[in-house]
C-alpha cells in the first residue's frame, strides 16, 4: 500500500469527503440510484406514435385553427363579390299651406337600380374565388410549415430521451466500477487518488443525468404546446430514432417542389387573383347604368292629373375619372404578386438544396458511426475497465475510455436526430412526404 505524508493525506481526505457529499446528494443511499420522473397524481397519460401527433396536431394546434379562419373569411368575401347592388327606394309627400293634403297633396314613389357593365360582377367573383384558392394553398402551407415542426418537436423528443438513457447507463456501470474499485482500496490494491478520482467521475455522470432529464422534460413540454395539451398531461411517444438508408434525387425533388409546394400554389392563385382585379378595374372604365320608375298620387285639385308614372335612366359621363389610378395599382400589384411568385419558387429551389445536402452528409456520418465507430467505443469501455480491475492499466485510460464512449454515443444520437430532421426538411421542402 502506498503511504502518503499527513498533509497530502489531509487533502486527499478533504477531497474525498466532498466528492462524497456530492455524489449523495445526486446518487441517494447507493450508488447507482437514478432520479426518477415523477407523474403528478391522477394526470392524464397518453401514448402518441407520429401519425398520431399529426391528427391531434391538426384538430388542436392554436396556430392552424387561426389559419383556418383565413379561409373562412376568403369565402365570405366570395359571398359577398356574387350579391347584386341593392335597390334604392325613395318616397316624397308634398302638401300645400292653404289647401288639405286630401285636396291638393303630393304622394310620390320611385325605385332606382344600378347595372353594372362591362362584366364587373364577373370579374369581382373571380377574384374572390382566387383569392378563396389563395387562402386554401395558405392553410396547407401552415400544415406544411407546422406540420415539419410538430414532427422534429416528436422527434427531438426520442433524442432527449436516448440521451437520458444513455447518462443512466453510464451512471450505473461506473457505479459499479467506483463499487469494485472502493473495495479494492481497502485491500491496497489501488491509491485513494484513483478512488478519489473515480467518484469524481462518478458525480459528473450523474449531473449529466439530472441534464438529460431536464432537457427531455422541456422536449416533451414543446411538443405537448405544439399539440394544444396541458402541461400536466403524461406523453409517451412511441417509437426510436432508426436509420434507413435512402437515394434521393435532387432534380426530382425540385421538380416535385415546384409542382407540390402549397405556398407556391398559394402565389399563383394570387396572381391569378390580382389578374382579375386588373380587368376589374379596367372595366371601372366603362360607367354603370341606373335605372328608375315612379309613380306619383295627386289631390283632385292638384296641378296635374291624379295618377302619373314614369321612367328614368341616369349614367354617369366618363369625361375625367376613368379610373387612371386604380388601373395604375391594379398592375403595379400584379407585378408585385408575379414577383413575389418568381421569389418564392427560387426560395423552394434553395430550401430542397439545403435540405437535401443536409441529408447526403447526415446520412454518411450516420454510416460512418454504424461502420464500427458504436462498437469500438463500447469494447474499448469494456475491455479498460477490466483491464483497470487487473491492474493492467491506469486510472486516466479507465476514465478516458469512459469519456470516449459517452462521446461517441452522444455523437451518434445527435447524428441519428439530424439525419432523421434532414428527412423532415427534405418532406418539408418539397411540399408532401417523398422520405418514408
């Protein structure tokens, strides 16, 4: 056994003490012990697989009930374009101021109704129907949009909880190992340096647990805010992040993109709805007709006779408004939509670019660490810590063996997560799912 002066002892001691403390505080009464998720008592639990989360996604996100009400109010302005102006009525009553109104009174009525020419009624419905389809392409591009983040929330989920896993296996195996190793100091067969150190070690795999778990409770709370569900609720996502090797055309997916994206849908029929507010307003043009009748009652010693009718027709005279402003928008913003539509189809050409690069090199790192990288990293765990037992090694190759495992398995998750997320961009990007 080696001997050590009273004053490094000392400190040794010191050490030893408060490495102790800490790891009771984090372990319990026993190494190895893991805090546990506490449910809070009679809360709601429910299990969601993806597709699940999507259908309760669309029934009870906040956001896409807002979208929704887009549409609503598109038809009710496509209601409105169909109406027909409203007659005008008006009644007149004339009396004198010597004479009863029976003898000499005036009962006048008239009726007037606008037409409206050149075909602005049809032109006014076909903008209100585009602008209709417009409001329909930008819901779907709000389930596109939403939709991609309720997944990678879903997703983001398994990887908080793979690397909860991971920080209890490594908590637990080194617990071992620091109970092994404890016992092999009281025989003298290790320095109290190397115990020190090993619970040293021990309390930072345990703080990575209390890490973990806090970030797969906040992973968990996003996607339930994503889900409309309370805080309370217990969610249990089913499934794990896979890896499926997949070859993908970028061409393909751009074309599809172009063919497929709701908002590009929702910009052409803007286009389309601005095009026929274009012939609305040159229409404005030509002016409308209105016409009216009346009939007018008169006392038997009135100046005219009892029962009179007539006709009349009045039409503004286009000398100097001929609607020279409102065309003059009208194609200023139909050069703006047609813009707008240009930017957003070289946007959804970049968005696949982006998406799909993040896939081509996600997906060979993933095959990078499934080449033998996962297994290295465990074995050479393995075969350290039984090494150390024999004395066939140091204390620093045991703990550096330890680190490179939980580092390279932190890496693998972190890569199995982002090639899952590429997938979801690539879904995304194109406009529908092209990835499973």
């Amino acid at each position: 056994m080696i001997v050590f002066s009273n004053t490094r002892g000392t400190r040794l001691r010191a050490w030893l003490g408060c490495a102790a403390i800490a790891a009771g505080l984090l372990c319990g009464a026993s190494f190895g012990a893991e805090p546990a998720l506490q449910s809070p008592a009679g809360a709601e639990a429910l299990s969601l697989t993806v597709d699940e989360a999507m259908a309760l996604f669309l029934k009870q996100n906040l956001d896409l009930l807002m979208a929704q009400y887009g549409i609503d109010s598109a038809k009710g302005l496509e209601v409105t374009a169909r109406l027909f102006p409203n007659p005008n009525m008006s009644v007149d009553v004339t009396g004198g101021m010597t004479l009863s109104f029976g003898q000499v009174g005036v009962l006048a009525l008239r009726i007037d109704q606008l037409f409206e020419l050149a075909g602005k009624r049809g032109y006014r419905q076909e903008s209100a129907k585009y602008g209709v389809q417009s409001a329909e392409a930008s819901f779907a591009d709000a389930v596109r949009t939403l939709g991609f983040a309720v997944k990678d929330a879903f997703y983001h989920v398994f990887q908080a909880r793979q690397k909860l896993e991971l920080a209890q296996l490594n908590s637990v195996n080194f617990a071992e190992v620091v109970k092994i190793n404890d016992i092999r100091f009281k025989k003298g067969a290790i320095p109290e340096v190397d115990l020190i150190k090993l619970r040293v070690q021990l309390v930072d795999f345990q703080n990575q647990v209390i890490t973990a778990t806090q970030e797969y409770l906040a992973a968990q709370n996003t996607l339930k805010g994503l889900l409309g569900l309370k805080p309370t609720v217990v969610l249990n996502v089913a499934g794990d992040l896979e890896y499926k090797s997949r070859t993908l055309s970028l061409e393909t997916l751009k074309a599809d993109a172009l063919q497929s994206r709701p908002d590009v849908l929702a910009k052409t029929r803007t286009v389309s709805q601005k095009d026929a507010s274009l012939k609305l307003a040159r229409a404005f043009r030509v002016p409308d007709v209105t016409i009216g009748a009346d009939t007018t009652m008169e006392g038997p010693q009135g100046p005219n006779t009892p029962h009179q009718y007539g006709f009349g027709l009045s039409v503004p005279l286009p000398l100097f408004n001929r609607n020279q402003g409102g065309i003059l928008q009208a194609e200023a913003d139909l050069k703006v939509a047609q813009t707008d539509l240009d930017k957003t189809r070289l946007l959804v050409e970049i968005d696949v670019e982006n998406a799909y690069r993040d896939f081509t090199q996600t997906q060979m790192l993933v095959q990078a660490y499934r080449g033998g990288t996962v297994n290295d990293a465990k074995e050479v765990k393995d075969i350290a810590t039984k090494a150390y037992q024999r004395g066939g090694t140091t204390i620093l190759d045991l703990l550096d063996a330890f680190r490179t495992f939980n580092t390279t398995m932190q890496g693998y998750i972190n890569a199995l997560y982002a090639y899952q997320r590429s997938l979801l961009a690539i879904d995304a990007a194109v406009g529908r799912e092209v990835t499973r």
